[in-house]
C-alpha cells in the first residue's frame, strides 16, 4: 500500500517529525509532539483523556491540564488536516468517547515501515534467504535518524524510547548474524567492536564478534573478546557466560572446522519481488507472576532443563508433563521454569488454566481454550470457525514458524491437551495435572515429571525465605515440628508461614502445638493421593485466625462458579460496601486463603475452593446461601444491563426483578469502559447464567443471557453467544416462564442468524413470535418480525423479506416506534434495491432518513445513506453517489462503525473508478487499512480491486441489511 497523495506522513525513529508531500510541517511544543507521539504509537486505537494527561505529565499535572491537553489536540488538527479539502483525504485526528485516535495509513508511519520489514526479514531468514533477509534489515535499519522520540518528554515517551531501542537493536543483531552467514564477516568488525563496548553483556554481539573475528583469521582476538566479556559478567552479574558462548569459545580453541565460512551467498531475489509478509499476529506474554521465594526443585529443574537444546529452538515441539497431587507445587515449578526460558521463546507465552480438577465441575473445554489463545493471538472473534477441528487446525496454523511456549495449568486428561498441542517444531507445550497423563506421554512423547512433597532441605529453606532464618535457628525443633505436620507441602507451608508473619510475636513451637492439636480430614484427597497429613487441619487454623468478616467471605467465595472474582462482585455477593470488601480481600490474601492474580481480580487454589465450599455449607443457612447467590447473580445481571444501556442506546430494555437489599452494581460512562469490563468479565458472566440456570434462577439466566448481546454480537463472541442464549432458554422451558421462552427463542435464533445457521434461526424466530403474540409484547413482536425479515433477505429470498418487512412496518407504526420504523423501512430499501425496484428502494430510505434523523440515530442513519449511494450508482447518477456515501462516511465516523466506514469507502471507490481512478485508489487504500486491522475477510477483496486498478468493469458492493439485531 502507498501513501495517497495529500497525506501526512511521520517520523518516530529519531526526532518526531511530520511532512505533507515534501513540505515539513511544524509540530508545535514539546508536550504538543508528546500528545501526537502517544495518539501515533496507539495505531488507530483509542486514547483516553487520562492516558493522554499521564502521558505527558504523569503525575505532575499542570493547572487546567484537561484544557492544555485540548488546545494542543486543536493546533495539531489545524497542522495535520489543512488538506482536508483533497479528494480522498480524511480527518487525521478524531475525537471518540473520551479521547482521541488517528487515522493514517500503515505506511506513513516509519515505525510502522520499521516494523513490517523487520517481520519480512524473519520470513525469509526462515526460508533460508539469508541475503535477502540481509539486505531488508539494512533497508529498515537505515530509516533510522538517530534516537527514538528524541526531544520528546514525558513518562510514555521515555517508557517507549528503552522499547524502542531494544527494537532496534535486536534488528541490528539479526543484521549483523544474517551479513556474518553470508560472508560479510570482515565488513562488520568494526561495528561488532563498538557495539560489544558499548552493550558489554550482550552475549550475542560477543558471539558474532567472536565469530567475524576468527573467520577473518584472527583466532586470538576472538578468544580475548571471549574473556573479556567473562571478565565482565562475572565482577558485574556474578555469572559465568551461557552455554552456547562456551562452546563457540570452545570450538574456536579447538580450531573446529566446521566455524569456517560457508559457500559464497547465493544471489537471492530481491525482496521488494517478494509479496508483502503479513502482519504477524500478536505477541502474547500471559504467564503469570514467578514467585519471589521459590525454592528447590532442582532436580526436577535439571530435569526439565534438559529437554530444550542448548542454543534455543527445539527441532520438534517438546511436551513437559508435570504431574503430582494438589498443592504440591506444580504450578510453581512451571512458571519458575517458563520464566527461566521465555526469553527463548521470543514469539510470546500463552497461559491457562484449564480447571481440570475444578470443585464446581466448570473444567475448560478444548474449544474454550483454543478460542482464549486465538484471541490473545489476535484473530478476530468473526474470524474463529465453528467446531473443534477446525479452530484446532487455525491454531495449529498461526503456530507455524512461531517459537511459543505454552503452558496448560491444571490439566484434567490427555483429552483435554492433545488439541492445544502445536503442529509444528520450535514450541515448548509445559502441562500440568494431578493426573499422570500416560496417552500424553504415549501418544505425543512427552517428557513426565512428577513432583512428591519438599526435602526436609527444601522445605525448612521455603520456611527461611519466608520467616528468615533467625527465626527458625532460635527454634530448631519447632521448625522440623512445622514441617512435619504440613507433611511437606508447599501450600500448606505457605500458609503456616503467612500466618507466622502475621503473628510476629508468637513462638513457632506455639504455631507447631497448634498444628498437632488439630484435626480432621479433607475429603478432596480420598481415593489416591498419597499423603498422610490432614489438609484440612491446616486450613481450618489458618480460617479460624481471621477476623469473623473476613471468615464470612472467603466461605461465601466457594459459592462463586467463575474462574475469579472481581472485587465489586465480591461486594455483591457479600452484601458489603466495595471499601468494606476491599479490606476484606486483602485480608485474606494476606492470609494466603486467596490469591491475587491480577490487580483487582482474585482466586481461590482449587483446593482452597473446596474447604470454602465446605466452611459455607456447615456455616451459613441454606437461606443466606441462596441469598448470597442471588445477590451475586443480580450484581452480574444489573452491571451487564447498565453496559447493555451504553452498548445499544436504542434498544429496548429488558424488565429486571428489582435489586436485593445492598447489592451495587457498577455503572459505566464510556463504550470503551464497558467493552473492556465485558470482556474482562466474560467467563465469569457465562458462568453466571448457568449458575443462575443450576441455581433456581431462570428468571436471571435468561435474562442475563439477553442483555449480554449487544457485547457478544459487537465483539464476535458468537460460540459464547450460543451457548448462554441456549442456557437461558432451557432455563425459562424448565420454569413453564413464557415470556423468558420468548425472548431466549429470539435471543437463540439471533445467535445462529449471525452464525450462518439460517434455517435453524427462522425455526427458532417463528417459535419467538408466536410466543411473543402469545402474551401480548407488540414491540418484542415487531422486532421478531423484522428479524424473520433480515433472515430471509441473507439467504436470497427478497420478496418474503419484502413481506416480513412490510408487517414489521405496520407493526412499529403501531406502537409509534421511530426507532424501530427507521431501522425496518431501511431494510425495506435494501431489499428493493436488489431486487432492481429502485423507486420504491429511493422512497424508503428517504422516509428512514427523516425518522433516524430526527431520532439521532446516526448509526441506521450511516447505512441508510450507504444504501442510497448504491441506488443511484446503479441507476447511474455517480454525482449523487459519491455525495450520499460521503454523508455515510460522516455518519459512520460519528458513531465509531468502522466496518462500515470501510464498506463505504470499498463502495465508493467503485463509484469513482471510471472517472477519478486515483481517487478510487484512496478510497480502497483507506478501506483496506480499515479492513486489516479487523483482519475483515473483505481486505482480499480491495486488495483484487486495487491490483485491478485499469478495469473499469467492476461492480458496487452490496450492503447488508441495518436490522440484524435481537429482541
């Protein structure tokens, strides 16, 4: 893609700087080029307000920052968009919510450019195009002007300058190893000295530099610059260097052969001849925090460290099972090792707990866990195909190539991992279970591990780090007392300690008299696993010590189905204030009863679970259980309907039951907000619904299920869209509550209208009517008969559309919806716009114009007009074409509906092509920007057209009906 002509176009990779053409344009201030540098290093996406304010501030805002920050936001707009006048331009700077985004294309940023070669560079290095691979990093490390936003301030500039640079200087590395394989190494001597001087403890530039040095004949200089680069970790670091630079170091003192240089480099084609590397999906880093005071393991360390060569990539994918009983450490040792060897690992880390051996049966399916890692790898929730095989194939897909490592915690069988296994060498795959996964060790060739409890050693040195070891010398038998009541567990040792820091002032031998005097047994380790000591007994003390509320919490937390809990839910399920419920959680991980995995966000061991899960069902009343519950399921329905009022505006509302005493849900004040406390949320609402379904609570789960679909639907979550629709739906038939059977039959037909399960919707939308006309809801009913409209008009059936959508009409005009009038006489316009009765298709969408207008639906109003510009590019009147879709695009940006801001743009270079075909390639080329960063499967088809650009034959896009939506 090339840079339209009237552009802007920016520099990050040195001083900020902009140009129009070649006129240089002045960027103001520095603080001024901070705001610019924050919005560009954004791509596209939104910046808040506080993001921009702690961007250029941080924490030292000045006086009336919010204004500043406006008025530099003002004068960066009058620089950048003084061309707006130009065919095809667009505004640079666009206002959304509470913040800010720019539009340019990929190519006018030379990060942007940096970073794309960088990519095809490791595409063909892979394919072992070596010079090629060369010659593009030379290209992109030349676009360089000295350091990244120089001259910038503030603590995000100076955050991404560090980022930036080791960018950078990781290119230079690939650079410089790609010129010494093909047989540059005498060039790049003298680079390699300064650099090495510069960045003494980077091993790898010592590793060429050692290299180009003994190609070059100068054997003894390589062996100095090997100890002078020991010298230098061991007085600064305490370390000696890595396996691999020992054994170069080695092999040159060996004059070993095969060093010596390789054939002269083949004359690989040029890259630009190559076509352009996709953009690679994202980089994902989800392990979790190590922890400060692992200790031991070594042997199992040693073990596991074995597996992977010693110069980084495995030749296949490597499977390491650890397995051993609960509690016994096995996600520690995982994580401790995964961090040890991330850094090998450079394409990211993908993590999950997979709830194998969860309490409440709420085990993560394969589909699940491969749809979570598809996401944090960037596919587009639209673009995930239905059905475990073939998400299992696109998974396999995105890993090829890759080097990922991957953990799967908590494991339940091989069933569960085998389809989360790469297809492809260079991952590592780490699983962990209670179980011993033998098909997995059969079946894939996985390398077993299994972990029993500490050493005496290892134990009373997990003690040490945690109390210090004066303490545990003052009192050697208690110490040895301790260990042996916990029977060497790591997580019943971790919360003795917990306890012992809490209680400074308390003797150990008072702690260990303690533990002897309990009793009891945890029924979770009947049946297998081989341990002597009563886990309970040490739960139970380290429950008993907490305050009477912070006790009454964690056993209302075994009532919680989710895989964490958020604090304002835990206040809700609690009935407390969100500052009481706070203290109370904190408290509890204090105590180590609760873990914090995330700022906020708190879970329970799964064997934590099941004593809380005990604790509440002995202790509380199954009224007060059943209230608890029912606070819980309502905070999660009545937050859920408040994002539901910020997502659909327009909408009509589901009627909720009213609030339990002392349950406050949150309210929102941005999209963004709600989107991301959605998906923050989204296991914990799915769970919901069917807690609420299990529960006694169909009123909540359908309902629940309702509102939940504005998010579904705006983020493609369609698998989780299904199955809540469904839930809620069982849930209602279950309960004989007609009117939940309505709306979970339209919510259900919604969900597999946009799945592409037509036949079935229209099924499920006839169900819904009925049952809606059954109890009298006219607006539900209008909606559902628009739906049946919309249903017909995707699979080609025009005039049964024709007919739904004249009834939905007089249905909404009956009810004097305008809403529901605009967006249903739009439809109408569509379908007669392909059905070549373009009279009747100009007449509807010009009384929805008027209606949405009026009603400020600028949303319909966007496709309505889009709608238009087809109309009249079909019936040749390219004047009116080109001004309707221009109004579309306005109305498109003003609501933020990027998708069809990109279909507009698709459109309307259509329009153009015949008499302004540079024009027409703007417009692509800005729908095609919009396209990729959806990953839209659209962007194949600009990328035709524009490789088309002469042929003035194409044909106008067709648009897709504005009803779309549920009850």
């Amino acid at each position: 893609m090339s840079v339209y002509e009237g552009s802007v176009r920016f520099a990050l990779l040195g001083p900020v700087r902009a140009w129009r053409g070649e006129q240089e344009l002045n960027l103001g201030s520095p603080q001024q080029r901070a705001v610019l540098v924050a919005l560009l290093l954004r791509r596209g996406r939104p910046v808040t307000l506080a993001e921009l304010l702690d961007a250029v501030w941080g924490e030292d805002l000045p006086t009336a920052a919010v204004s500043v920050l406006r008025t530099y936001v003002s004068r960066l707009r009058k620089v950048l968009e003084s061309g707006l006048d130009t065919p095809g331009s667009e505004r640079v700077v666009v206002s959304v919510a509470d913040g800010y985004l720019t539009r340019i294309p990929e190519d006018a940023l030379d990060l942007a450019v940096f970073e794309q070669r960088v990519a095809e560079a490791k595409k063909l290095r892979a394919a072992d195009r070596v010079s090629a691979a060369a010659e593009l990093l030379h290209t992109a490390l030349d676009g360089w002007q000295g350091a990244a936003l120089a001259g910038v301030p503030g603590p995000l500039a100076e955050s991404e300058r560090a980022r930036l640079s080791e960018e950078r200087l990781t290119a230079l590395e690939a650079r410089l190893d790609a010129d010494v394989e093909r047989g540059h190494h005498g060039e790049v001597i003298a680079e390699l000295l300064s650099l090495t001087g510069t960045h003494p403890l980077r091993e790898g530039l010592c590793r060429l530099l050692m290299l180009a040095l003994y190609r070059s004949g100068r054997q003894a200089e390589a062996l100095k610059a090997y100890h002078r680069t020991r010298s230098i970790l061991v007085a600064e670091l305490g370390v000696d260097p890595s396996a691999p630079l020992q054994d170069l170091h080695d092999r040159i003192l060996a004059a070993d052969a095969s060093l010596d240089s390789g054939p002269p480099p083949r004359t690989d084609p040029p890259a630009e001849a190559l076509p352009p590397v996709p953009a690679h999906p994202t980089r994902p880093a989800q392990l979790p925090a190590d922890l400060p005071t692992f200790v031991g393991r070594h042997a199992e360390l040693d073990r596991s460290r074995a597996l992977l060569p010693g110069n980084g990539s495995p030749a296949a994918v490597v499977i390491s099972a650890i397995g051993g009983m609960g509690g016994i450490g096995k996600t520690t040792l995982a994580v401790h090792w995964a961090h040890e060897i991330a850094d090998r690992f450079p394409d990211g880390q993908l993590y999950i707990n997979l709830h194998g051996f969860d309490p409440t049966g709420s085990v993560v399916t394969p589909e699940e866990a491969i749809r979570f890692f598809l996401d944090a790898l960037g596919v587009p929730p639209m673009q995930i195909p239905a059905g475990l095989d073939a998400q299992a194939a696109l998974y396999r897909s995105m890993l090829v190539e890759r080097r990922v490592l991957i953990l799967l915690d908590n494991a339940r069988d091989t069933d569960q991992v085998r389809p989360l296994l790469p297809g492809s060498p260079g991952c590592l795959v780490i699983v962990t279970s209670r179980n011993q996964l033998t098909g997995l060790v059969v079946g894939e060739g996985a390398h077993s591990v299994s972990l029993d409890q500490l050493s005496s050693a290892e134990a009373h040195d997990l003690l040490a780090r945690r109390l210090g070891i004066e303490r545990l010398v003052a009192e050697p038998l208690a110490t040895d007392e301790i260990i042996r009541q916990c029977a060497r567990l790591p997580l019943a040792l971790a919360i003795v300690a917990a306890h012992a820091i809490a209680h400074a002032g308390f003797p150990l031998s008072a702690i260990a008299k303690e533990l002897a005097d309990s009793h009891g047994s945890l029924d979770a380790f009947a049946g297998g696993d081989n341990i002597t000591t009563d886990l309970r007994a040490v739960f139970s003390w380290s429950y008993k010590a907490l305050s009477a509320p912070a006790a009454r919490m964690f056993r209302l937390l075994g009532l919680h189905s989710g895989p964490d809990i958020s604090a304002p839910a835990a206040a809700g399920l609690t009935g407390l204030t969100l500052r009481e419920a706070g203290g109370l959680l904190v408290e509890l991980t204090r105590a180590h009863l609760l873990t914090q995995r995330f700022p906020g966000r708190y879970a329970l061991h799964d064997l934590l679970r099941v004593y809380a899960a005990e604790r509440v069902h002995a202790e509380e009343t199954p009224q007060e259980r059943d209230r608890a519950v029912e606070r819980l399921l309502a905070w999660y329905l009545h937050t859920a309907d408040a994002a539901y009022r910020q997502l659909t505006p327009h909408r009509p509302r589901i009627p909720l039951e009213p609030l339990p005493a002392a349950c406050r849900p949150l309210e929102f004040t941005t999209h963004e907000e709600v989107l991301n406390w959605c998906e923050t949320e989204r296991a914990n609402l799915v769970s919901a619904v069917h807690q609420a379904a299990a529960s006694g609570q169909p009123g909540i789960a359908w309902r629940l299920s309702a509102v939940l679909w504005g998010f579904f639907y705006l983020r493609s979550h369609l698998h989780d869209w299904l199955d809540t629709a469904q839930t809620g739906l069982s849930a209602a038939l279950a309960a004989h509550d007609r009117r939940g059977e309505a709306h979970g039959l339209a919510d259900t037909a919604t969900a597999l209208r946009v799945s592409g399960r037509f036949d079935e919707a229209i099924d499920h939308f006839h169900r819904a009517l009925a049952a809606f006309e059954e109890i009298g809801d006219t607006t539900a009913a209008a909606v559902t008969v628009g739906n049946l409209g919309d249903s017909f008009l995707q699979v080609g059936q025009l005039y049964k559309a024709v007919e739904y959508f004249h009834r939905a009409l007089v249905l909404h005009r009956s009810i004097d919806s305008a809403w529901g009038q605009g967006i249903t006489l739009t439809n109408l316009g569509d379908a007669y716009q392909r059905l070549g009765r373009y009279d009747e298709a100009l007449n509807c969408l010009g009384q929805a114009l008027t209606i949405l207008r009026a009603s400020d639906n600028h949303w319909v109003a966007g496709i309505a007009l889009d709608i238009l510009g087809t109309v009249h590019h079909r019936l040749h009147r390219p004047d009116d074409a080109v001004d309707h879709y221009h109004q579309a695009l306005e109305a498109h940006r003003k609501v933020g509906n990027r998708w069809a801001e990109g279909h507009t743009l698709s459109n309307l270079g259509d329009v153009q092509l015949a008499a302004e075909p540079e024009a027409a390639r703007a417009s692509w080329q800005q729908a095609l920007a919009i396209f990729s960063e959806f990953n839209h499967p659209d962007a194949k088809m600009i990328l035709e057209r524009l490789g088309r650009l002469e042929d003035d034959t194409l044909g106008s896009g067709t648009r897709g009906a504005a009803y779309g939506q549920p009850v």
